[in-house]
C-alpha cells in the first residue's frame, strides 16, 4: 500500500495550539518535573452541584437515548427565556440550535453560508479555530489585527478597508480569547454599520460574556436590523464549568437554524440527552456559583497583571473580560514560541505563544488564569527567573 492519500482540503486544517502544549506538557510531567498550568482555557472550578444532581437524576430517570438534532424542547425554551433577558432581545426557541459544545455552532455556521472563494473576516489574534474552518471550507482569510494600542479591539479604519462587496460574513468575539479585550457599544454599532451595507452576516462568539470586569456585554444581535444576519454561539462551558459535559448552543433566524439542525443530524446526530437536561439546571438554578467564580477570576486578574508588570522586560495591559492575560514579551529578546518553549522546558511554566493565534500574536503570551492563586504566584516566580536570565 502506497503512502496515505488525504482529501486536499485536510492541509488547510489547523489545530487548537491548548491541546498540542497541554500535551507536550504532560510530557514534561511524566519525566519528572513539575509543571505550572497555564495553558489551558477550562475554568478549575467545578460543575455546580445543582447541575450534577440534574444530570444524574437524568441518566437515571432513562434520558439516555436520541433526542432531536435541534435539541430538546425544554432546553431550547430555557436558552430562549435566558439569552432574550441578559441581551435584550426576543428569541424563540425555534431559532436556537443545541450541540455538542459550541464549537460545531462556528464550523456549522461556516459551513452554511460560506463558499468557497468567499471572505470572511476575523480576529487576529484570535481563537485559531476560526481561520482553520475558513481555510479548511476554501472561504478566503482575511484578518484584521487586533493591536495593544487599541486595546486589542477592531482598528475602524482597517476594519473599514477589508470589509467589502466580497465579504460574507464577519466574525466577532467579545471578550476574546486571547487578549481579554471588549468591544464597547460604539465598536458593535461600527461593525453592524458595515454588516448592513454590505448585506453579509455576523458570527458573534459571545461565549465569554458572563465573564466580564468592567463594562457592559452589548450582544449585536440586540441593535437594528442584526437579528436577521447574526449567528449568536454561546455555551456551558465557560460559565458553568461544563467544559467535559459537551453544551453549546447557537441563536440564529428560525430558517438558518433548520439548516443548521440539518448539518447536525448528519455530523453528530444530537447532543447527548442528560447533558442538555443539566442545563436546563444550570440556567434556571442559582446563579451564585457563576458570581463566584468570575469573582475569583477577577482577584487572580489583579494578581497576575500587577504580578507580570513587576517583572522587567514584560507589560501587561489589564483584560476586560474572560480568563486570560496577554503579555508583551518584546523586551525578553524572543521570539513568542522561543519563549514559550523555554518557560515550558526549562522553568516548568506551560503557555501558549501568541502566535499560535495569528501572526499579529507575535511577540506576546497568552496566559490563562483559570487555576489556583498558590500555582499562579508560582508560575510568576518562575517567570520572573527566566525573564532575569533573559535580561542580565
């Protein structure tokens, strides 16, 4: 037998930079040292036990076989009531598809409205994922740089330049993943702006909204005229601690939805049935746990930024919103995957590189904070060592 022959369009297929150093790393570990987390963007708290509970009492009550591709009807009613109130906004629940985590929501999306040739515009950086399913579909990148001296939000006048007659659709992410950053109403209200004129649609990941600091979470589906040419994705994971229950759901008009229920059924068939009982729980249970946790999220922020600002060689500016820190490394003298590498092997320090999230990532650090305060002023020390080694 030859060598393996695979479709074409598998080389244009990327990959999720957190999994490949979470995997290096646990490498590191099983030879023997000690290793500092900070790579991987999964909340360390765990699932509220109201959650859990319905979960169980689900499985055990026989919720263990198909449901509708879409989701089940309860489910869907819950995410209607819930996401309509926190953005504003009217949502049946014929217009919100459940999945297996959110993900399938952005490559379902893409997949449904984007052509080959076609362009869509993105974050860069950026959740890699974005850029790998344009690419993967034959849709044309097209990134616009997100810059520290805009507070890593849309530059207008670049935005302005790439959105055009063969722009299909624009990707949003408010707060974003890596950088922390928020778009404020005025940002939102440009890019809609520029969705209407020229008639493309708006993918809006909003699965870090609850996650939030300062400011306000202004959904774009909530402004004029955007209903009908907006792709809501949002999820458990985050908010909830979920990440390994697989809950994500997108909110979309009612006819691209049955399109979107119509690529599920012949991908994944359906999301898992106790799963989405749970979060019927989660949603409709105490929200103190989420309180908490972004509470503690918020003190761990103050300690890492004030905490890589104090270390020569690195700024940090402060995120707005989700779980992570995005360092400026420029003063080190590497270059952000030389940097990477180094924290990993020789200091015991997993990050992700900049980089890894689009070229504009380069020179900087994408730190997540999800883990306890002991692991990071551990993880401060360490970097304060070899950013002394660097600098001597």
């Amino acid at each position: 037998m030859g060598p393996m022959r695979l479709a074409d369009s598998m080389a244009r297929l990327g990959s999720e930079s957190a999994f490949e150093v979470l995997a290096k790393a646990k490498a590191v570990e099983a030879a023997g040292k000690h290793v500092v987390h900070l790579e991987i963007g999964e909340p360390d708290f765990a699932t509220p036990a109201n959650v859990v509970e319905a979960g169980i009492e689900a499985l055990q009550s026989g919720a263990t076989h198909y449901t509708p591709a879409a989701g089940i009807p309860e489910l869907r009613e819950a995410i209607a009531a819930d996401a309509g109130r926190r953005r504003g906004i009217e949502v049946r629940p014929s217009e919100v598809v459940v999945t297996p985590g959110a993900k399938p929501i952005m490559f379902f999306g893409l997949m449904a409205l984007a052509n080959p040739g076609d362009e869509v515009v993105y974050p860069d950086p950026g959740f890699p994922i974005y850029q790998s399913v344009i690419s993967f579909l034959g849709a044309k990148s097209v990134p616009i740089p997100l810059r520290e001296t805009s507070d890593f939000v849309f530059d207008l006048d670049l935005l302005r330049s790439a959105v055009g007659p063969r722009t299909r659709l624009i990707v949003l992410n408010s707060p974003q993943n890596p950088t922390g950053g928020v778009l404020d109403r005025s940002a939102i209200e440009d890019v809609a702006e520029l969705a209407q004129r020229y008639d493309c649609w708006v993918l809006s990941d909003e699965i870090y909204s609850r996650i939030l600091y300062e400011g306000e979470h202004v959904s774009i589906a909530s402004l004029p005229g955007m209903r009908e040419r907006t792709i809501v994705l949002d999820g458990f994971s985050k908010t909830y601690a979920m990440t390994g229950w697989r809950l994500g759901y997108g909110i979309m008009p009612a006819l691209l939805a049955d399109q979107i229920a119509k690529l599920a059924v012949n991908s994944v068939s359906c999301t898992a049935s106790f799963t989405q009982h749970a979060g019927i729980a989660a949603l409709q249970g105490s929200q103190q746990p989420v309180d908490d946790m972004v509470a503690e999220f918020r003190a761990r922020r103050s300690l890492v930024v004030e905490g890589l600002n104090a270390i020569s060689g690195i700024t940090c500016r402060w995120p707005k919103g989700a779980f992570y820190a995005f360092p400026n490394i420029t003063g080190l003298g590497l270059t952000s995957s030389a940097l990477a590498d180094r924290l990993l092997l020789d200091h015991g320090v997993a990050t992700l590189s900049g980089s890894s999230f689009g070229a504009a990532g380069e020179g900087y650090l994408r730190l997540s904070y999800a883990t306890s305060r002991e692991n990071l002023q551990e993880a401060l020390r360490r970097i304060g060592t070899a950013a002394a080694e660097l600098t001597r």
